[in-house]
C-alpha cells in the first residue's frame, strides 16, 4: 500500500512540475513494452489473464471493435473491390461451392 501511495505521490509531483515534459508516442510505447518485459509486468498479465472479469470485458471491448472495423471495411470501395477480385477466383468459387453443398443450410 505504501508503495502505491508513493507511486501516486511521485506522480502527481511529477504532473506539476513547472518544466513541461512531452513524450512522443514512440518514447510512450517503448517505455510501456519495457514495463511489460519486467518480471512485475509479466506477473500483472499473467494475473489480469486468469481473472474472468478482465477477459469478459477484454473480450467485449475486442468485439465492439471488430464491429466497427467491419461497418467501416464494408462501406470502403478499395476494401469490396478486393473482395470481389478475391471471389472470382476459380479457387476461391470451388472452395464456396463445396462449402455450401456441405452445409445442411
């Protein structure tokens, strides 16, 4: 607990400091995947991993973005002219065509 508390403490002095410290996103992302290499950041992925609250809601917030992803490809003209390039393929029609006799739909 104390740990925290001084964690909390060195950042709010931190965010008060009267010199203004601006991190690019590169600086931010290597300083993040350096914690995550340390033996605490492994031990918290590791913990947040077995607990079922965090999975649900990771598994949430995972599906709320596929969604969106896919409303956005779908309404893209680049990404449905691939999709057309990619299905008038002999293959790929072979493959669709075997599918759908297999299925009991």
């Amino acid at each position: 607990m104390r740990v925290w508390l001084l964690l909390l403490s060195i950042l709010i002095l931190g965010a008060c400091s009267p010199f203004e410290q601006k991190s690019t996103y590169d600086e931010t992302k290597k300083m993040v995947i350096d914690v995550q290499k340390t033996e605490d950041g492994k031990a918290f992925w590791e913990h947040s991993m077995q607990d079922p609250k965090f999975m649900d809601s990771m598994a949430k917030s995972m599906t709320a973005q596929q969604k969106e992803l896919m409303k956005q490809l779908m309404t893209d003209p680049a990404y449905m002219k691939e999709w057309e390039e990619f299905w008038k393929q002999p293959t790929q029609q072979q493959e669709l065509e075997k599918l759908l006799k297999s299925s009991s739909l």
